[in-house]
C-alpha cells in the first residue's frame, strides 16, 4: 500500500539524521502506528482470513505445511509424544443375553475460531452492534445444551487459530494453541470451555486439519469410553500453503487473495487434507466426528458433507453436516449430538465376529441395525463390543432397558 512505503521511506530519512537512540525509538513507534492505521482503513478484502488486505501478506511459500510441521513449534513434540491407543483385549464371543452398559461419555469440541467468526448468521458481513455474531450465538447454544450435563459428560474443547492470530501473516494466522491451553476432556469443564469465548475473540484464517488432528490426541485412549469429537466451524478448511496457489479453489471473497500472491496457498481449499484426517480418525480410532456449520456456508457447502461423511455421523437428509443458520438449530445440533453421546452409547460384554449376530433390545422390542444410522442401532467399535444406537431406539433407550443376546455359531 501507499501508506506503508511512505511510512518506511520517512523512517530513513529519520534514521540518517536523528542520533537519539531514544528519540528515534518514539519516532518509529509512532510510524508503526500510522502504518497500522493506513493497513486498517483500506478496503476490506473478506476471506476466512477475515477482513485483511492481500497485498500486506507476506511469502509463506517456504513454510512447511504437512500436517504435522504446520502444527505451532510449541507443538513440536506433542505428536511424537502422544500415546498411543491402549489396544485392550477385544471382548470375544461368548453366546447368550447380556444387559447392555452406557459408554461413559467423552465429547471433544473443536471450535472455529477465525475472523469470520465475528460474521452475523445470515450473512459474510460483521455483525453489526446489537446484532449477535456467529461467535456468540455459538457461546450461546453450548451455555443451553452443554452446562447442565457438565458433571455427566468428560467435555473438552480446542479452538483454532491460536488465539490472538495475526490475520495479516499467513503464518502466524494459521498457528495453534499448544496442548497446554487446549482443555482436555474431563467433568466439569463446561464453565472453563465457556471461558474461552469471553477471554478470546475470533481472528486469523482456518487450519482444521491439524486442529482435529491436535484434538483427537485429547481423546481417552479407553475402548469402554463413548468418545466423539465436535467440529464447528462458520467455513471451509484452508492455511495449507504448500496447496498451488495458481490454480487451487480460493477460499477467499476476494478474487486476488490466491492467485495474485505467493502467499495465496494460504487461502486455498484444504478439503482433501481435513476430509482424510478426519476419515482416519473415525476409521482408525473408531472416534466418530459430527460436524457443524454455521451460518451461511454458500457455495462450499459440500466439502462440510465430505467432512460429515468421513467422520461417519451425517446427517440422514441433505445437508450432511448439521446446518446451524439460526441459534435454534445450532442448539438443535448440540441437542443432537449431546444426547447421541450422553444417552445412546453402549457397551457389550460380548461381541460376535459377525456383526449381525447379536440381537438388540430396547424397551422390550427388538432393534435392526441399521448402517445407515438412522432408526437402529450400529457398532462403533465391535471387537470391543461398543455400539449407538439412532433415532427412535436413542429415544426410547435408558441405563437399565438395553440388551443383547449374541450368537457366537458361524459357518465353517
């Protein structure tokens, strides 16, 4: 920008002909907080960024941003350092009827926090003053669905950018918080995730592949443990640099945010990489991933059904995901997913090597499986004998109706 060179050209002149350490020490703070003003009254360019002007970016082409070497460098070590799971003995078969347990719940929230966050539901503009931001509304439906059963669930929560992100850096946009100020799931974490939003604001663009990534490592390494994990986020995945910024789908309002920089792989799509972390951890770590979409999603609405899908809890309509575009269905959502957590997750001692060996009871009245998860019941994880059950059979089901009778005859 204009401002900027001058600014810099005026600095100098200073320097060649002020001797004060001092004085030139005020003369350049006072620069710095011209040429922060000049940055912050040019026009807007909107992209999950937020509000930031393409040309102050500056070249992220040399940033390493696999998934694991774009993880903050406090982070360095906390993927080579976590556990692994602990794989238990599975269950085995052992034929006959056996009441079913309640899993004990376990919920990760993985929380979007970038600049577009500060956006009113309805619309890619800044919530006005008096008017609720994406933001709030969000604090607002977790406060409803999650507080009173913050002494039943273990809940955590991650929230990314880090925060006080710099959205006019591509790298410093896209960092994250380290472990240490990520909330690990346990009971009565509610206020302390609630917190958060009062103590931090929305800023900086959307690194969701390694925030899940971060997040699944929080989750208890226990099989008996109805573990899920959370993902809200107002937009799509991107702060992947390495993408091709010349021919990569921008996901920025502004037209230049990605083909006119060096810098603009930043503002790429990273829907394949964010699809496949989350597709590993519902495959490999049998956590299942609910997503949420927030406001006004628009045209990228299918790579939030590509995520729902690979996280193996979508929707049984269209959208996949759960669209939350006003604050009754974001608290609609969290209904959902708190009670599929807290309500339908159960533990059998027993587990068949066919799936379809086992007979579920709820209430009295036997339960089909239904893979398509939306009136039965299916395994989680059936070497280790944990299975959900769906719409009317989570309706009817408490700790105390719940049965399965296992056959262990197969077919030689």
């Amino acid at each position: 920008m204009e401002q900027v060179s001058t600014a810099g050209r005026d600095r100098a002149i200073f320097d060649r002909v002020t001797p004060s350490p001092l004085v030139r020490h005020l003369f350049r703070g006072a620069i710095a907080l011209t040429t922060l003003a000049a940055v912050a009254s040019c026009g807007a360019r909107t992209g999950l960024f937020g509000p930031e002007p393409s040309d102050t970016i500056v070249d992220a082409s040399v940033v390493d941003t696999s998934l694991d070497a774009s993880i903050d460098a406090r982070d360095a070590d906390v993927l080579v350092d976590a556990p692994a799971d602990v794989i238990e003995e599975p269950v085995g078969c052992v034929p006959g009827t056996f009441a079913l347990t309640l899993a004990t719940p376990q919920l990760m929230f993985v929380f979007d926090r970038s600049g577009s966050m500060e956006y009113e539901l309805t619309s890619n503009n800044p919530a006005p003053p008096g008017t609720p931001s994406r933001w709030s509304v969000l604090h607002d439906a977790l406060a409803q669905t999650m507080t009173p059963f913050s002494n039943q669930i273990a809940m955590g929560a991650r929230f990314f950018p880090v925060r006080n992100a710099n959205a006019y850096d591509p790298v410093a946009a896209c960092l994250q918080d380290s472990q240490g100020h990520a909330i690990a799931p346990g009971l009565g974490k509610a206020n302390a995730i609630l917190d958060v939003f009062a103590q931090t604001s929305p800023v900086g663009g959307t690194p969701t592949a390694v925030a899940v990534a971060l997040a699944a490592q929080q989750i208890s390494v226990g099989r008996a443990v109805g573990r899920a994990m959370v993902v809200a986020t107002d937009g799509v995945p991107n702060c992947n640099a390495s993408l091709d910024h010349t021919t990569c789908t921008c996901t920025s309002l502004d037209p230049l945010a990605c083909a006119a920089s060096t810098s603009g792989g930043t503002n790429c799509l990273d829907d394949v990489r964010t699809v496949q972390t989350i597709s590993d951890i519902f495959g490999t770590k049998k956590i299942p991933v609910y997503v949420v979409g927030i406001g006004a999603t628009g045209t990228f609405a299918n790579t939030l059904d590509a995520m729902a899908m690979a996280g193996g809890r979508p929707r049984s309509g269209s959208p996949k995901y759960y669209a939350a575009d006003t604050p009754a269905e974001m608290t609609e959502a969290f209904t959902i997913v708190r009670d599929s957590v807290a309500k339908c997750s159960y533990i059998t001692p027993s587990s068949p090597e066919d799936p379809d060996d086992i007979s579920v009871v709820v209430g009295g009245k036997e339960i089909d499986r239904d893979p398509s998860h939306g009136n039965g019941w299916d395994w989680i994880d059936q070497a280790f004998g944990h299975l959900q059950l769906f719409g009317e059979a989570c309706t009817l089901a408490s700790a105390s109706n719940v049965s399965g009778t296992v056959s262990c005859d197969r077919d030689e």
